[in-house]
C-alpha cells in the first residue's frame, strides 16, 4: 500500500498548521482532498496550481489517492507560459487560484481557489502507473515535463524517512515552493510519517518567519545554498532555537566555507545537518551523508539512498572501478523516474529508464564509497538552488522575440543578445518568470549568434563572459 493511501490511520493527529493559526488534521485534509477528487470522478488530467497553502495540498493529496494525474504549476507562473503548458497537455480539469481561473465551466470554489471543466478534448491515454507531472528545472512554462509514478513518489518518500529518522511528532516549517521537488519530498515525508507541516509564505529573512518557527516549535526545515547564504547573515549561530532536531540542505552545491561554518553551528547547537542530492528524474532525492561523516568529506554528497546505488560510467558508458577516477554519476533505484513527457501523447507511454538514470554529472567516488561532484555534462546550471537549463531559457526567450545565447556558471546567469534594446526586456521576462534574482544576471551584446556551417550554434566562440555586477 502506497503511504498516502494509508494516511486514515493518523485521523486524529495535526496535518497542517498555517501562520494565522489555522490547523487541518489529516482526516480533515482526506476528507477534503477526497471530496474534490470526487467532483472530478475519474482518472484524468488534472492543472494544479501549487502554493504553500492548505488548499493546494489538500488538492494534492485527493488527486494521488483517486489516481487522478496533476501537474504542479507555479502559482505565480506568467499566463502566456501558463497558455502554452495548457495547450500542450490538454488538461480535462483545472484547479487554480480565483484570479487565475478562467475559461471552461466552474465546478468548485473554496477558499481562494476554483476547480473548473476545461474546453479540451482528451485524445490521449495516462500509463497505468503515472502518478505525477513536474516541470524539469526553473522554467515552469517548459513544455518538457518529468513522469513519475505512484512507485516513484512511495519508494522516494519512504528511502528520506529512513535515512533521516522522520518521526510523528516532527514538525517541518516550509522555506521551498510545493512544485520544487526538494519542496514537496519534505511535505511527502512528513505526511507518510504522520508529522505536521507549518505552511508559510515568510522568507528566511523575515520575522514573520521566525515568529512561526518559535511559536510552533519546528524541529526541522530544508534549504538550498542560497537559504544558508541568508541564514549566515542572520547570525544563525545566535539564534534560540531549542526545538529544531536537524536541518536538510539540497539544490546545488553549498561552498566549503560556509559548509564548514554550518556543521560547527550544528555541533554546537546539537543538531545535525544533512547534505543531500537530488533531481527530479530521480523523484526527489539520490544521496544523503550521514551527519558522522559530515566534517570529514566536506564537499561530498555521501552515499546513495536506502535500495538506491551509484556508480561511475566512462566515456563508452561502461563501468569505472578505480577510485577518484572522474566520469559521469549514474544512479539506480525505484524512484528513477518513467521518463519525460513534451506533449500529451507522450503520457501515455511506459517506463522509459528502467530504473537507471544518467545524471549529466560528472562526479568521483572517493576510497571509502563517497561521492563528489565535479562538474555538469550538459547545460545545466544551479541558480540560487534552483536549476536552469540553458536551452530552455534560450527558447523560452525566443518566443518572445528575443535573439540570445545563454552561458554561465553557478549562480551566475549571462545572457548574449543581437539587439541591445531587448536586455530590459529580457532581464524582466528572466526576472518575473523563470526567478532568477538580477543579482545573478548580466549581458552582453554580440553582432550575430556564432554557428557552424552546419547551423549548429557554438558556443565555444562567445566572447568571454563578465562576473556579475550587482544592481
């Protein structure tokens, strides 16, 4: 039985607790998912725009347990982009915020959110075991989508329990976006364990969020790089927070300084930290490092999950047994997921991987079974904790009328453009749309996008890019 067909046997305990001091135990929240999925009456396709609200993983909830497919759409996604993914997937069924409802026949509406009958004609099959939809980076208006299954969300959830010790009486206060994988493995685990989500929209420099945290008695919460950036400047290591039992970090690479920085903290605090990786092929997460290890193999992403495994593949994709020996990072397990979806048609198709995933890192794996990433195959960068993907930036610039190569390295986005008058135009659509801070930006302007004579674009003839200046 999958964990969230089995949620009735904590019925009575506290699910969700929101900033003004609305709490849902999980029988309310089953009661409520059920009853929306029922209003939907069959498997089908379904949009769900996501927020850290109870709405939307009420929502979640009942289309997993009555087999109901979403696609878990940014609640702030650009409309055009929003149209595009629409028109792509031809969802039968909608369930957004009131004032991005529109079109089709209402059903519902509830608490600030509207289940509505699209105009789409379904032509298109679900595979029996596709459970979820996920955009595959910080583009949420990519058509290019990540299936997983209902195998994939269970053996995820349950592998992060055990290597972490979730337990009931674990309250996890939210700092990531529900459609962010990292994000919603951390409301999947604590809903497997019986534990209680604190839903709040506060950043980490907020006092708002603070006040929750104390008043709440969080025990644990997870961030990416840039979190811990902020958690440092806040004098972390001043803080009171005598309920927090351990603290999670994913979603790109956490330099040595402030690793270190962070692993004494929590040796001083008596907590511990995890490091962690993951993607969202993999559902969620690949590796952990045990808290033992931590300050030995700084820089590390441990070892493979519980029922996962990792080795190294050489350039003819065969296996590399020597340590410390770079090549591409695979990775193995039931949580690998069935593969891409970039149109309907393709939802209907079955597991593409087989339970391997080729990564795209390039990674090493030390004398003691310990892995280290080293760099990335493809064009792939770490935003912030988010990833981008550098082609899907570049089209989605595109369609916009925009001529440009895209290039950098982590945390650093740099954008080449023909025509000098799109850079506000293009900083704002980067900025609004995929999420990507100004601070992280820069542009150049090149006379024509270098290619072969093929056609083909090379980027290997840009011009050497700028650091980043601040704005």
């Amino acid at each position: 039985m999958y964990w969230f067909d089995d949620l009735e046997k904590y019925t009575e305990r506290v699910a969700v607790i929101c900033a003004g001091g609305l709490q849902k135990t999980y029988g309310e929240l089953i009661s409520g998912g059920d009853s929306l999925a029922r209003r939907i009456g069959g498997r089908t396709l379904v949009f769900l725009m996501c927020s850290n609200t109870v709405e939307s993983i009420k929502a979640y909830i009942g289309f997993l347990r009555a087999r109901i497919v979403p696609v878990l759409v940014d609640s702030s996604i650009d409309p055009q982009l929003l149209s595009r993914l629409e028109k792509t997937y031809k969802p039968e069924y909608c369930y957004y915020t009131d004032n991005r409802a529109s079109g089709g026949t209402t059903l519902f509406s509830h608490s600030g959110y509207t289940l509505f009958r699209t105009e789409y004609v379904r032509d298109y099959e679900l595979f029996e075991d596709l459970g979820l939809l996920m955009t595959t980076s910080g583009s949420t208006g990519s058509p290019k989508l990540v299936r997983q299954s209902y195998q994939n969300i269970d053996s995820n959830t349950r592998s992060i329990i055990e290597y972490l010790g979730i337990i009931g009486s674990d309250r996890a206060i939210t700092t990531l976006p529900m459609h962010y994988t990292y994000g919603l493995s951390i409301i999947n685990t604590h809903f497997a364990s019986g534990a209680t989500i604190l839903l709040n929209d506060a950043a980490v420099l907020q006092k708002e969020f603070w006040i929750m945290f104390k008043k709440y008695k969080a025990t644990t919460f997870g961030g990416v790089p840039y979190v811990y950036e902020m958690l440092s400047k806040l004098h972390f290591d001043q803080m009171q927070l005598p309920s927090l039992r351990y603290i999670t970090q994913a979603g790109g690479h956490l330099n040595a300084k402030l690793t270190r920085e962070f692993l004494k903290i929590c040796a001083d605090k008596e907590i511990q930290m995890i490091i962690m990786y993951g993607q969202t092929e993999a559902t969620a997460r690949m590796s952990y490092l045990p808290w033992e290890y931590a300050t030995k193999k700084i820089g590390s992403i441990g070892i493979a999950i519980p029922n996962g495994k990792f080795w190294i593949a050489d350039t003819d994709m065969s296996p590399i047994e020597q340590p410390n020996v770079v090549g591409e990072l695979v990775y193995e397990g039931p949580n690998v997921t069935l593969g891409y979806a970039q149109a309907s048609e393709d939802l209907a198709l079955g597991d593409e991987r087989n339970g391997v995933l080729f990564t795209g890192d390039m990674a090493k794996r030390d004398t003691d079974g310990y892995y280290y990433i080293v760099g990335r195959k493809k064009r792939f960068l770490k935003i912030f904790g988010s990833r981008v993907n550098l082609d899907e930036v570049e089209e989605l610039l595109t369609i916009h009328g925009i001529s440009c190569v895209c290039a950098g390295k982590d945390d650093h986005l740099h954008v080449f453009i023909t025509n000098p008058q799109d850079e506000d135009l293009a900083r704002n659509f980067i900025v609004h749309n995929i999420n990507i801070p100004r601070s992280a930006l820069t542009f150049s302007v090149i006379s024509e996008i270098p290619r072969s004579s093929s056609g083909k674009l090379l980027y290997s003839a840009l011009p050497p890019i700028d650091p980043p200046r601040n704005e």
